[in-house]
C-alpha cells in the first residue's frame, strides 16, 4: 500500500517549548492513523504542522510524493484542496457572521470551483452530512454542537480532499452525538476513498476508528502499532498506564481493572528532563534512562516503541 503521507523527524518549537521533537510516522492512502496522549503533548501541534497553518521548524512532510516542507502559502495553495482539517470546536471554527451556505462555499471560491457548479454542490454536501439544503440560508447559531461540526465536516469535504486531519472533532460534542460523528467519518472514509489522521484522547473511539495508533508524550511519538496489536499489547509503560485508565462501563467488570498510576506531573517541555523523557513518571525506570538517547525500535514486527526495556 502506498503511503499519502510520510512525517519525517518533524520539529515545531515555540521559543525554547519544544510543543513537537523529532516525530515520524507515515499514513497509507485509506487507512486512519489515531494520535493519543495526555493533554498538552503536542497532538495537536503535530496536526497543525502537518498542513502547515504552522510552518515546521525541522523535518520533512511529504504528501503525495510532493515536499511540503519549505512550501510558500502560495505555492502550497493548489495542495490544500488535497489535505483539510476538521477542527476541534464547532462553535469557535464557524464564522458566526457567515451563512451555512457560505461558509460550506467558501473554500469552492478560494480554489475556483466553476460558478454554476458552486450551489449544487454546497446542496449535495450538506445532504452527504446528514443536513438539507434548506438550512443553507441559516447561520451557525440556529444549530446544535453535533450540527455546527457536521457543517465543519461538509466544509472539509467541499474541495475533494484525500486526507483530512481531524483534530479532536468529537470532544466538545455530547456523548450522545460523538458516536453518530464518528460513524460518519467511517462512512465517508468508505464512500469517498478519504485517508484520515484522528486526533483524540478518548482511546476507546480512537480503537474503534483506527487502522494504526500512534502514542505521543511531551512532544516525541512513544510507540505505534496497528489498533489491534496497541491495545492488546501494549509495550511502552506510558502506552500501558493510558489504557488501563479506560472506564470500563460494566459495573460487575470495573473492579477488573488495574489502573497503572503515574508518579507526579508532566514534566515542563521548556525544560523536559534528560535521557528518555518518561523516566521521571516510569515505574519500570532505571538509572540509565536519564542519560538514554531514545528511539522508536521495531520491537515485534510493525510494533514500534521507545524503550529499550519493553
């Protein structure tokens, strides 16, 4: 299988906060590679990096065989149509000024869709996400949180894109609707041929959705492995405290549960700590972690991870 997109030691630094450090991965055309860590970790930098609404400071993207790395906004402009973000809140993502129509036809303009194509199409969009074309002439406050991210997602989708990187796009929604977003996602990825990059911290959608996992801690990828094989076995000691942390909703099955507890906080990406960066929190630490110059090893075949004592 041919990989769409291919990240290459990327790097995003904020002053001296090193939000991305040196992450890698690829994403095969058709298949969803889910992104999962704590808060903060740099998930969504990563995201952003990606379709450079941030411009990397180091690495590689290669998306399609095409270098995106040192691309101008104008030159990476015809490319945009190929790669979309479904963004994370659905009230704040939304100009409140704009109608449903417009806000979905916007990016046909930008790219030059044909003029007496646009409507149609805008119509044909809203009904492929569950809306109809009478709610074009509304604006983004006569909707629900599910409708307004629906309307997020028809906007990504106008421009026939082949990866969408949805980042988080279900965690400012009700419970209730998160599965029916989801569902959606899985059913576009299916109808239209879409390559998606899933950003999430709730780990138990992202194994649902997911081809592959990729685990993210204080900005380096920890461990990826296809979904089945993470979460059946889990190899990194931070991988292992995250799932163990997943409710399990049957009250007769929760006392099974062993949750892994992490000694103390995070530690401060403007000054991570030496060596393996997890070896402060890692309850299978040893001395030389700290002096440790870690990465990704192929521990079981296609089972990356970044602990030499896994």
């Amino acid at each position: 299988m041919k990989n769409l997109l291919e990240v290459k030691n990327l790097k995003k630094y904020f002053d001296k906060f090193k939000a991305v450090d040196d992450v890698s991965f690829e994403i095969q055309k058709g298949e969803t590679l889910g992104l999962v860590g704590e808060s903060g970790c740099g998930k969504t930098t990563t995201g952003r990096t990606v379709i450079k609404l941030y411009e990397p400071d180091g690495g590689k993207i290669i998306f399609d065989g095409n270098d995106l790395t040192n691309l101008t906004p104008r030159e990476m402009l015809p490319l945009r149509k190929k790669i979309q973000m479904i963004f994370q809140d659905p009230y704040a993502s939304l100009n409140p000024r704009m109608t449903v129509g417009d806000i979905v036809k916007e990016p046909l303009i930008i790219h030059k869709f044909p003029k007496d194509e646009r409507d149609d199409r805008v119509n044909k969009l809203l009904k492929l996400v569950g809306l109809n074309s009478e709610q074009a002439g509304r604006y983004p406050h006569e909707f629900s949180g599910g409708q307004r991210q629906r309307i997020g997602i028809a906007r990504a989708l106008a421009v026939e894109p082949e990866l969408i990187i949805c980042d988080e796009p279900i965690s400012a929604l009700d419970v209730s609707i998160q599965a029916q977003i989801v569902n959606m996602l899985e059913d576009l990825q299916k109808d239209l041929g879409l390559t998606y990059l899933f950003i999430a911290h709730d780990l138990s959608m992202v194994r649902h959705i997911s081809t592959r996992v990729a685990v993210m801690y204080l900005g380096k990828i920890v461990e990826i492995a296809s979904s089945e094989e993470l979460y059946s076995r889990p190899l990194h000691p931070y991988t292992v405290s995250l799932l163990s942390s997943i409710p399990i909703p049957d009250p007769d099955k929760s006392d099974l549960r062993n949750p892994v507890a992490l000694a103390g906080e995070i530690p401060s990406a403007l000054n991570p700590p030496s060596g393996c960066s997890f070896h402060t929190r890692c309850p299978r630490a040893k001395p030389e972690c700290k002096n440790l110059d870690v990465k990704l090893q192929e521990k079981i075949k296609n089972h990356f991870c970044a602990c030499p004592f896994a």
